[in-house]
C-alpha cells in the first residue's frame, strides 16, 4: 500500500471505461484517497460505486466525486480549493477534436486549449506549493503520441498535447527545489470506451501502426501513470514517458 495517506486528484475520472477510470483504480489499489472528478454526476457516481465495489481500497480510504466544467477557469479554480491538499494530481482530462486544419471551427480549438492546456495550468500552479508546503508531491500530465507524431485531423489535439510537454519540462525544473515531480505520460492507441464506441473495436487499425501491433488495454497505460506518481519514481521529473506499444519508435 505505498500510496496510504496520500491523496490523488485525477480529472477526466468521472466515467466508466475510460483512463482516468482505469488510473483510479490503480491508485485505488495503491492505497490513495481519491478526488475524482467529471461533468456528469450520475455517471461520477457510477464511478465512485464501481471503486468501492473494487475492494482495492482499505479501511480508512476515501472516495470523492466533485463536478467540475474545466473550460470554465472559475470552476476549475473551486475544483483546487474544494480537493483540498492534495499529494498527486493527474491532468488526464481531454478534449479530443478531429478534423482537417481548414476545417477547424473556433470553438472546438477553444475547448481543446481550455481542458489540455489552461486547466492543467491552472491547477498545477494552485496545488503545487500546497503539495510544497506538505513536503513535496507528484503531477503526472497525460499526453499523446499526437504530440510528437505528424498526424492528419489532429492539428489541434496534437498542439495541445505539444504544449502539455512543454509545460512538464518547465514545471520540472520550477518545481524541483519543492520536491514536486512532474512527469508526462504520453500514451498510444488506446481502448477507452469512448475511442471504442467512436471508431469500433478494431479502433480503425491504429494497432497495427504500432511494433507491438495491437491497441493497449486502458489499465495499462493507468500503471505508467501510477509509478510516475509514487515514490518509486524518485528520481524522475520533467519525463515523457511512451506507453505506446513502440509507436513512436518505429
């Protein structure tokens, strides 16, 4: 149980099947509190059930659901002060937006740098001198293959996951005398639920672009997330680490 007495908040946790899901699960397991957060609170409390029913958590570990609209700063600025001190945060919330560049409507551009880019911002620069003042603590961002890989109908979601990069590297060299990692997890082809329902079961053939050719099961990007979290991962900040089935190694 090496996450006992500390507290993870994770965005984008608030639906079955999905990476935040799978990531609270794992932190869950490790013996974290959870601050799980989504748009939709039937679904959040879907959630919340499913991680009880778990029975990864031990006595004492707690499970919180708080709605949260990231596109909106106010709202994200009352999700930071209602998760309270927290040790971990996880920026796994996203906007996927897909299309060619001429095709790009303004407000799918705008809600994409809103949830990718400024609610990390924001809530990264609100948490992490609380984790500072507790002793230090650990960001793991969530990234894309799109940010380094050229990838058509993906301007957007590729740029706002460039930019989530960027950030890691420059939160790691901030943050570092404060004992607060940032990391990034950049994962490949993936099985969410909503990937799934969106492109079928075979995800378009997206597997085969990868050396291990095949997608990845959420729950194993959501390890990745949970060692960069802990304190196994030490000696690690301002990393991109690929969980992506080799994708960008070939």
């Amino acid at each position: 149980m090496e996450l006992a007495g500390k507290t993870a908040l994770i965005t984008g946790s608030g639906a079955i099947g999905g990476l935040g899901h799978a990531t609270a699960r794992a932190l869950a397991a490790a013996g974290a509190d959870l601050v799980i957060t989504g748009t939709d609170p039937e679904r959040g409390a879907q959630v919340v059930a499913d991680l009880r029913a778990f029975g990864a958590p031990p006595t004492g570990t707690t499970v919180r659901f708080l709605t949260a609209d990231l596109t909106d700063p106010a709202a994200v600025r009352r999700l930071a002060e209602d998760a309270g001190a927290v040790d971990i945060l996880i920026n796994n919330a996203s906007v996927m937006t897909f299309g060619p560049t001429t095709d790009q409507d303004l407000t799918g551009y705008d809600a994409a740098f809103a949830v990718n880019v400024r609610a990390p911002y924001l809530l990264t620069a609100l948490l992490a001198p609380k984790m500072a003042a507790n002793g230090g603590g650990s960001v793991v961002n969530v990234s894309s293959t799109a940010a380094s890989l050229g990838m058509p109908g993906m301007a957007v979601y590729g740029a706002t996951k460039a930019a989530l990069e960027s950030l890691t590297r420059t939160w790691a060299a901030e943050f570092a005398s404060s004992n607060v990692r940032v990391n990034t997890v950049a994962p490949g082809p993936m099985r969410t639920s909503k990937v799934v329902a969106a492109m079928g079961p075979d995800m378009g053939g997206m597997g085969l672009t990868t050396a291990l050719r095949r997608t990845s099961d959420p729950t194993e990007v959501a390890h990745v997330v949970a060692f960069l979290a802990s304190d196994r991962a030490s000696y690690m900040t301002g990393a991109i680490v690929a969980a992506d089935g080799g994708r960008t190694a070939i």
